[in-house]
C-alpha cells in the first residue's frame, strides 16, 4: 500500500515537469510586443505611415508655422522617403520613427529611431537624405520638430516609449528639467 503513495508525487512531478517544458516551448511574448512573421514581411510594403507626432505643444507648432504650410510639407516628407525605401533593397522589417526638425531660414533636418531590428545605416542614410532634400517651410520664433511613425517592410518591434521617440545620443543634450524646448533642439542641432 506505501507504493502508490511513492509513485503518485513522482508521477505528478512529472506531469508538473512536462508542463514546464510545455510552458517553456509556448511563445509567452504578447501580440502587441511580436514583429510580423517572416512571410508577412515578404509580403509587406516597404512603407507604411503609421501616425504623425507633434513634439512640441500644439499652441507653439501654431505660433511658429502654419498648418497650411506644414501638412503639404509632411506629405512631402512622406512621399520622398516611401521612394526612398521602394528603391532600395528590402531587408528585415523595422518600425521607426522619423524625425524631422524645422528651423527659421527654411533649413530642416532628420533623423530616424528604430525598434528591433534596427533599420539599416544604408537606409537610415537613403531615407534621411531624400528627406532632406525637400524644401523646409518658414518657421518663426524658433524651431518646430515633427515626427512620422512608420513601419518599413512589415515592421518590427514596435517603438514603446513612456515619450515620443528620440535618438539615443539626443539624451545627452538634455537640460535639467529634461524638456525638449529650442535649448535642447538647438544643443542637437546647433547652427
């Protein structure tokens, strides 16, 4: 009678153990945090805008520039760097975030931030450099940074952020309140 009091906690371990090795082989990472599978990237096209993020607040953006002239800008924006992507070879999808700095004398620059798997430096530079060869704006009374969120070839790990995006040798032009003002632009970007 002692026996089957033995073999039941060694039985049940192992049920207990094989439901360990199961767990451990299930995928636990959630959807939200999953890229697209390697067919859905092959299939994907090489740009696709997400959303468009205003770094700063709206009443400062509608102080220094005029939506009439910023939103054709944008889709300008937009437009040269899907050409960009398009014409290069595709690689492993990545979701990103353009960035795009606007400063009085109608001079803009851009940057990109990516999730896992990082954009290419090849296409980082393509893209950034179409992007910059559009004509800026006038801006007034100081710089205006707009970003458009985008997914290349499927994407990848999307950009999570407690913020909006930022490249990682921007954190150390900020100041100590840590704000993205026009001192903080103008330590990134300085004329």
């Amino acid at each position: 009678m002692a026996m089957p009091f033995r073999i039941a906690p060694v039985a049940s371990g192992f049920a207990a153990l094989a439901c360990v090795f199961a767990l451990s082989a299930c995928d636990r990472t959630p959807p939200q945090m999953k890229g697209p599978s390697p067919e859905e990237q092959a299939a994907a096209p090489a740009w696709e805008k997400e959303d468009v993020w205003l770094y700063m607040p709206d009443h400062i953006i509608k102080q220094r520039i005029d939506e009439k002239a910023l939103t054709p800008y944008m889709d300008q924006v937009t437009a040269a760097a899907e050409a960009a992507l398009k014409a290069a070879p595709r690689e492993a999808g990545s979701s990103n975030m353009l960035l795009v700095m606007i400063k009085p004398g109608q001079r803009a620059k851009s940057w990109i931030v990516s999730s896992k798997p990082e954009l290419s430096p090849e296409k980082v530079e393509g893209v950034t450099a179409a992007v910059n060869a559009i004509a800026a704006p006038a801006v007034n009374g100081g710089p205006v940074l707009v970003g458009v969120r985008f997914k290349a070839y499927g994407g990848g790990e999307p950009l999570i952020s407690e913020r909006p995006p930022i490249p990682k040798d921007w954190y150390q032009y900020f100041g100590d309140k840590g704000l993205l003002d026009d001192a903080f632009m103008a330590r990134v970007w300085p004329d």
